[in-house]
C-alpha cells in the first residue's frame, strides 16, 4: 500500500458546502489514484473524517479539483 496526499487545488463551493484551497488529507491506498479507483471511496472518507464535509454532494471528486502526490 501506498501513501497519498491528495490537496484541494482551487476553491469550490457546491450544494451548500465549501472546499477550500489547501485543505489536504492523507490517504493510504493500493491503488495508483485514490480519486479516480473504486469510486474514490477512501478519499470520500478522509475528507468525512477529516473536515465533516461530503466532497462527492460537492461536485469536488475530482483530479481538476484535487492534486494527489505519492508520499512513499
């Protein structure tokens, strides 16, 4: 399993709920893009656990909105 960091690139709000630059959760994963593989579920969660925001009701799910760097 890998490590990523995946950081929100730009500001987005969408149904009620704000993604802000520079928020940034670390994620631990098998797959190559937490984001893009098996619905970015483990994205989904981090950012639930981290900010108590939905970032998929936000539309924000996304590479266009998120950077992902492998840490190790």
């Amino acid at each position: 399993m890998a490590l990523f960091r995946i950081t929100v690139k730009q500001n987005k709000y969408s149904n009620g709920i704000r993604l802000e630059k520079g928020m940034t959760v670390d994620v631990s994963s098998r797959y190559s893009n937490p984001v893009t593989t098996n619905g970015g579920h483990e994205v989904i969660d981090a950012f639930q656990r981290m900010y108590g925001i939905d970032i998929k009701k936000n539309g924000g799910l996304s590479t266009v909105y998120l950077d992902v760097k492998k840490v190790n």
